[in-house]
C-alpha cells in the first residue's frame, strides 16, 4: 500500500466510550397501550404513537448539533417527535435507563458492550430489517453481530493515524521525506521534535491509543476468533515497552497526565505537543477551536510486524422495551444513509458506514484519505461479553506505565481477559 501523507484540518473530537456496565435486564417502564407487535422478538417491531428519545455519547458541539439537525429534520418530515439527549457518562446512564425500565429508543452502543446488553435482552436485533443492510461494510457488521444475529446498524467509523504539526515540523528542520515509516524512525523524529515546552508525541492513556502499538507489533488482546486471551504475547510486552523507553527518554508522553490536557486532539492544538495520534472524529471541533493549526495527517508508522492500527465504531442501539420500534428503525435507515453520513462526516469527521459513500468521502477528503487506508490493516476493540471491564482495568494499569512493569501489567491483563473469554 502508498503510504501517504496529506495536509488537513482537524479538529476537537471524540474520546472512545467504554467502562464498567452494569447490565441489568431491561425493565417495564413503558405504558404498551395501542402498541403492536411485542418487545424484541425477531421480525416484529412495536409501534406507537409515541415519540423517541435518543442517547448520544458527542466529541463536541459539531457532532451534538449534527445529530439534532438531522434528527429535527427527520421528525418534522415523518411527524414522529424526535428529541436528543447527549450523555455526560453514556455507559452510565444506559445502565441506569435500563435498571428504571426507561432506556432511550435509540443510543450509541459501543461493539464491545452489545454482547451484554444482547445476553439481557435489553437491546433488539434489527439489522436484517434494514432496507439498507447490505450496504455495510462487512467488517462492521461483524462488530455487532452476536450469536448470528445482526443486531444494529453501525453509525460510522473511525480509524486512529499519526497527526502531525507542520508548522513545528518545518521549524524542527524535517521535510516530508521525514515522515516516519518505522517505530525507529518514529522515535528519531519524535526526539527531533521535542523541545521545552513541546513533545514530540503525546497521546491518550489508554488501550484505544496504545493498542494501535500492540498491533504493529503482531499483538491483540484476544484471538481473531475470540476464543483465546492473548493479552501476555511477547508481542504486546515488545510494543509497550517500546512506548515506555520513549516516555523515558522525554519524546512520548500522556497527553492527560503529563500535558494537563483534556485528550491528544486539546494538547495537539494547543501545540503542547508536535504529533498526537487520533482518530478522523477530530476534524469537526478543532477546525473551530484551533482553526490556524495546519498539519498532515501520516499513516502511522509500521512495527516488527508491520501497519497496525485500530478502528472503532457505534451502532444505533434500539431498546427491546422501546414503544415505537417501527419509527425507530426508520431513524436509523435516515441517519445511515449515504447522504446522511456524508454529512455528518463534513460536520465532524467519521466515516461513513455505507460503502457507497466511500468514493465521494475519498472526492471530499483527500487529505485524510489515509484514515480510510487504515481499514484494511486496522484491529478492532473485542467484543466478548465482559470487555468493557476488563479494558477499563488495563486502562487504569497504562496511566503508569512509564514506572510500570509492561510484563506485569500485561500478565493482569491476560489473567481479567482469560475470565472474560473463558
């Protein structure tokens, strides 16, 4: 594959959302009177005169105002009242809605909390209902398919590339034949790049920036086929420790703990750091909070075993207790859309779901062509029933890593996924 690396503007974005669920079994909360058809069971949705309610987890105020546009849009040509709530906590209060037999209709459901919420009985599985089911990459089907059942339609996704500050690159003497193509040359630019006030490369303290680390090096938290715990390889103690010599050596650095800002995205437009590594969300809010920040966005460089990053992605999650699951799913078929996405992509950076939205989001962004390159190597976050957990816990063990031992904190890891998996 050309590597490629392309100027852009980006902008403030999403952090991913996971944690601890507490999945309870969906309540009873809904007054069912007029409703057809019955809670959840498949090829029968319920229907209702009752408006909906939608969750959202938002990297910002591009993304809330997106969604309410296109939501508003929607009610006032349907005539089904429409309202979106943004969620400060959204694996809280998903929990909580459902623990009070009063989740929202529709929600952000991250890959790896569906199989919970699907084992409960507290979400439907629609998919196969979608007029436009076949459109989705396979790929991202697959992230929300449990038991062989397709459960929600994926919302856009993500995949994590190496940004880089053209101004402090340019100042620091390097070129675009610079780029780095390799963890070595990585670090060397990395190094180049850092100054006082300025480091050459920071980002979020956590498994959904790291891991991308972990796949350049041949390494994953469990099995393709999601039957083995794989977090103690060799590979993944490599590419730690590989992070961990460069925190060291004062060139990598948490953008959180370290740089006292809010993500990689607030401590790169700030120019707290000359390279973050994010995600294709960010290029909605920063083009308004830092909108004189030029940089290129690169391919992140390969490791011992060669491109490796991750890719993320929501579905619509649709409550099985939820009066007016018929409307509902005519929500998601609207906002699913090519055009929809596509908009939504202008408005705050994802990627459309649907593959016939790629050639015009390719025509529309070329510059950050290169988070859609990633699809083809990128890892997905697991999706076995009790992850969630299991990655809050890792997450917490990588706020020390530069004093940690990345043999230990791994051997923890494997032992919480070993129980999830088994």
């Amino acid at each position: 594959m050309t590597r490629q690396h392309t100027r852009a503007w980006l902008g403030a974005g999403a952090l991913v959302l996971t944690g601890t669920l507490a999945l309870t079994g969906c309540g009873s909360g809904f007054d069912d009177e007029g409703d057809t058809g019955t809670n959840g069971e498949a090829g029968e949705l319920t229907s209702s005169d009752d408006g909906l309610t939608i969750l959202i987890g938002s990297s910002g105020d591009a993304e809330t105002a997106a969604v309410e546009e296109a939501v508003a849009t929607w009610s006032e040509e349907s005539g089904v009242e429409a309202s979106v709530q943004v969620a400060n906590d959204l694996p809280q209060q998903l929990s909580q809605g459902f623990a009070a037999g009063s989740p929202p209709d529709l929600f952000y459901l991250a890959s790896e909390a569906l199989a919970g919420y699907a084992g409960n009985g507290s979400v439907i599985a629609y998919g196969d209902m979608l007029e436009n089911k076949d459109d989705f990459y396979p790929s991202l089907v697959q992230n929300f398919t449990v038991d062989d059942q397709f459960y929600c339609a994926p919302k856009d996704f993500s995949t994590l590339q190496l940004i880089i500050n053209t101004r402090l690159w340019e100042e620091a003497g390097l070129t675009e034949d610079d780029v780095p193509t390799t963890w070595d040359e990585l670090a060397d630019v990395a190094a180049t790049l850092t100054t006082d006030g300025v480091t050459g490369l920071a980002f979020g303290a956590e498994y959904q920036r790291l891991g991308a680390f972990m796949a350049q090096a041949g390494g994953q938290l469990v099995s393709d086929d999601g039957t083995e715990a794989v977090a103690n390889s060799p590979e993944n103690v490599e590419a730690l420790t590989y992070v961990q010599e460069q925190m060291d050596a004062g060139s990598f650095a948490y953008a959180t703990i370290d740089l006292g800002a809010g993500w990689g995205g607030e401590a790169f437009g700030t120019e707290k750091t000359a390279m973050t590594i994010e995600g294709n969300w960010i290029t909605g809010a920063m083009s308004n909070d830092y909108p004189d920040v030029e940089y290129l966005v690169a391919e992140l460089p390969a490791g011992p075993a060669g491109q490796g990053t991750m890719q993320f992605t929501n579905c619509w999650g649709m409550a099985a207790d939820s009066p007016n699951q018929q409307a509902a799913l005519e929500l998601v078929e609207y906002l699913t859309s090519a055009e929809q996405q596509l908009a939504f992509s202008a408005a705050f950076g994802p990627m459309p779901s649907v593959q016939s939205a790629a050639d015009q989001w390719m025509t529309e962004n070329p510059d950050i062509t290169a988070f859609l390159a990633g699809a083809e190597y990128a890892q997905g976050v697991p999706t076995n029933d009790g992850i969630a957990a299991v990655i809050t816990d890792f997450n917490a063990s990588l706020e020390g890593l530069k004093t940690g031992d990345p043999q230990q904190i791994l051997d923890t890891v494997q032992t919480n996924t070993e129980a999830v998996v088994g």
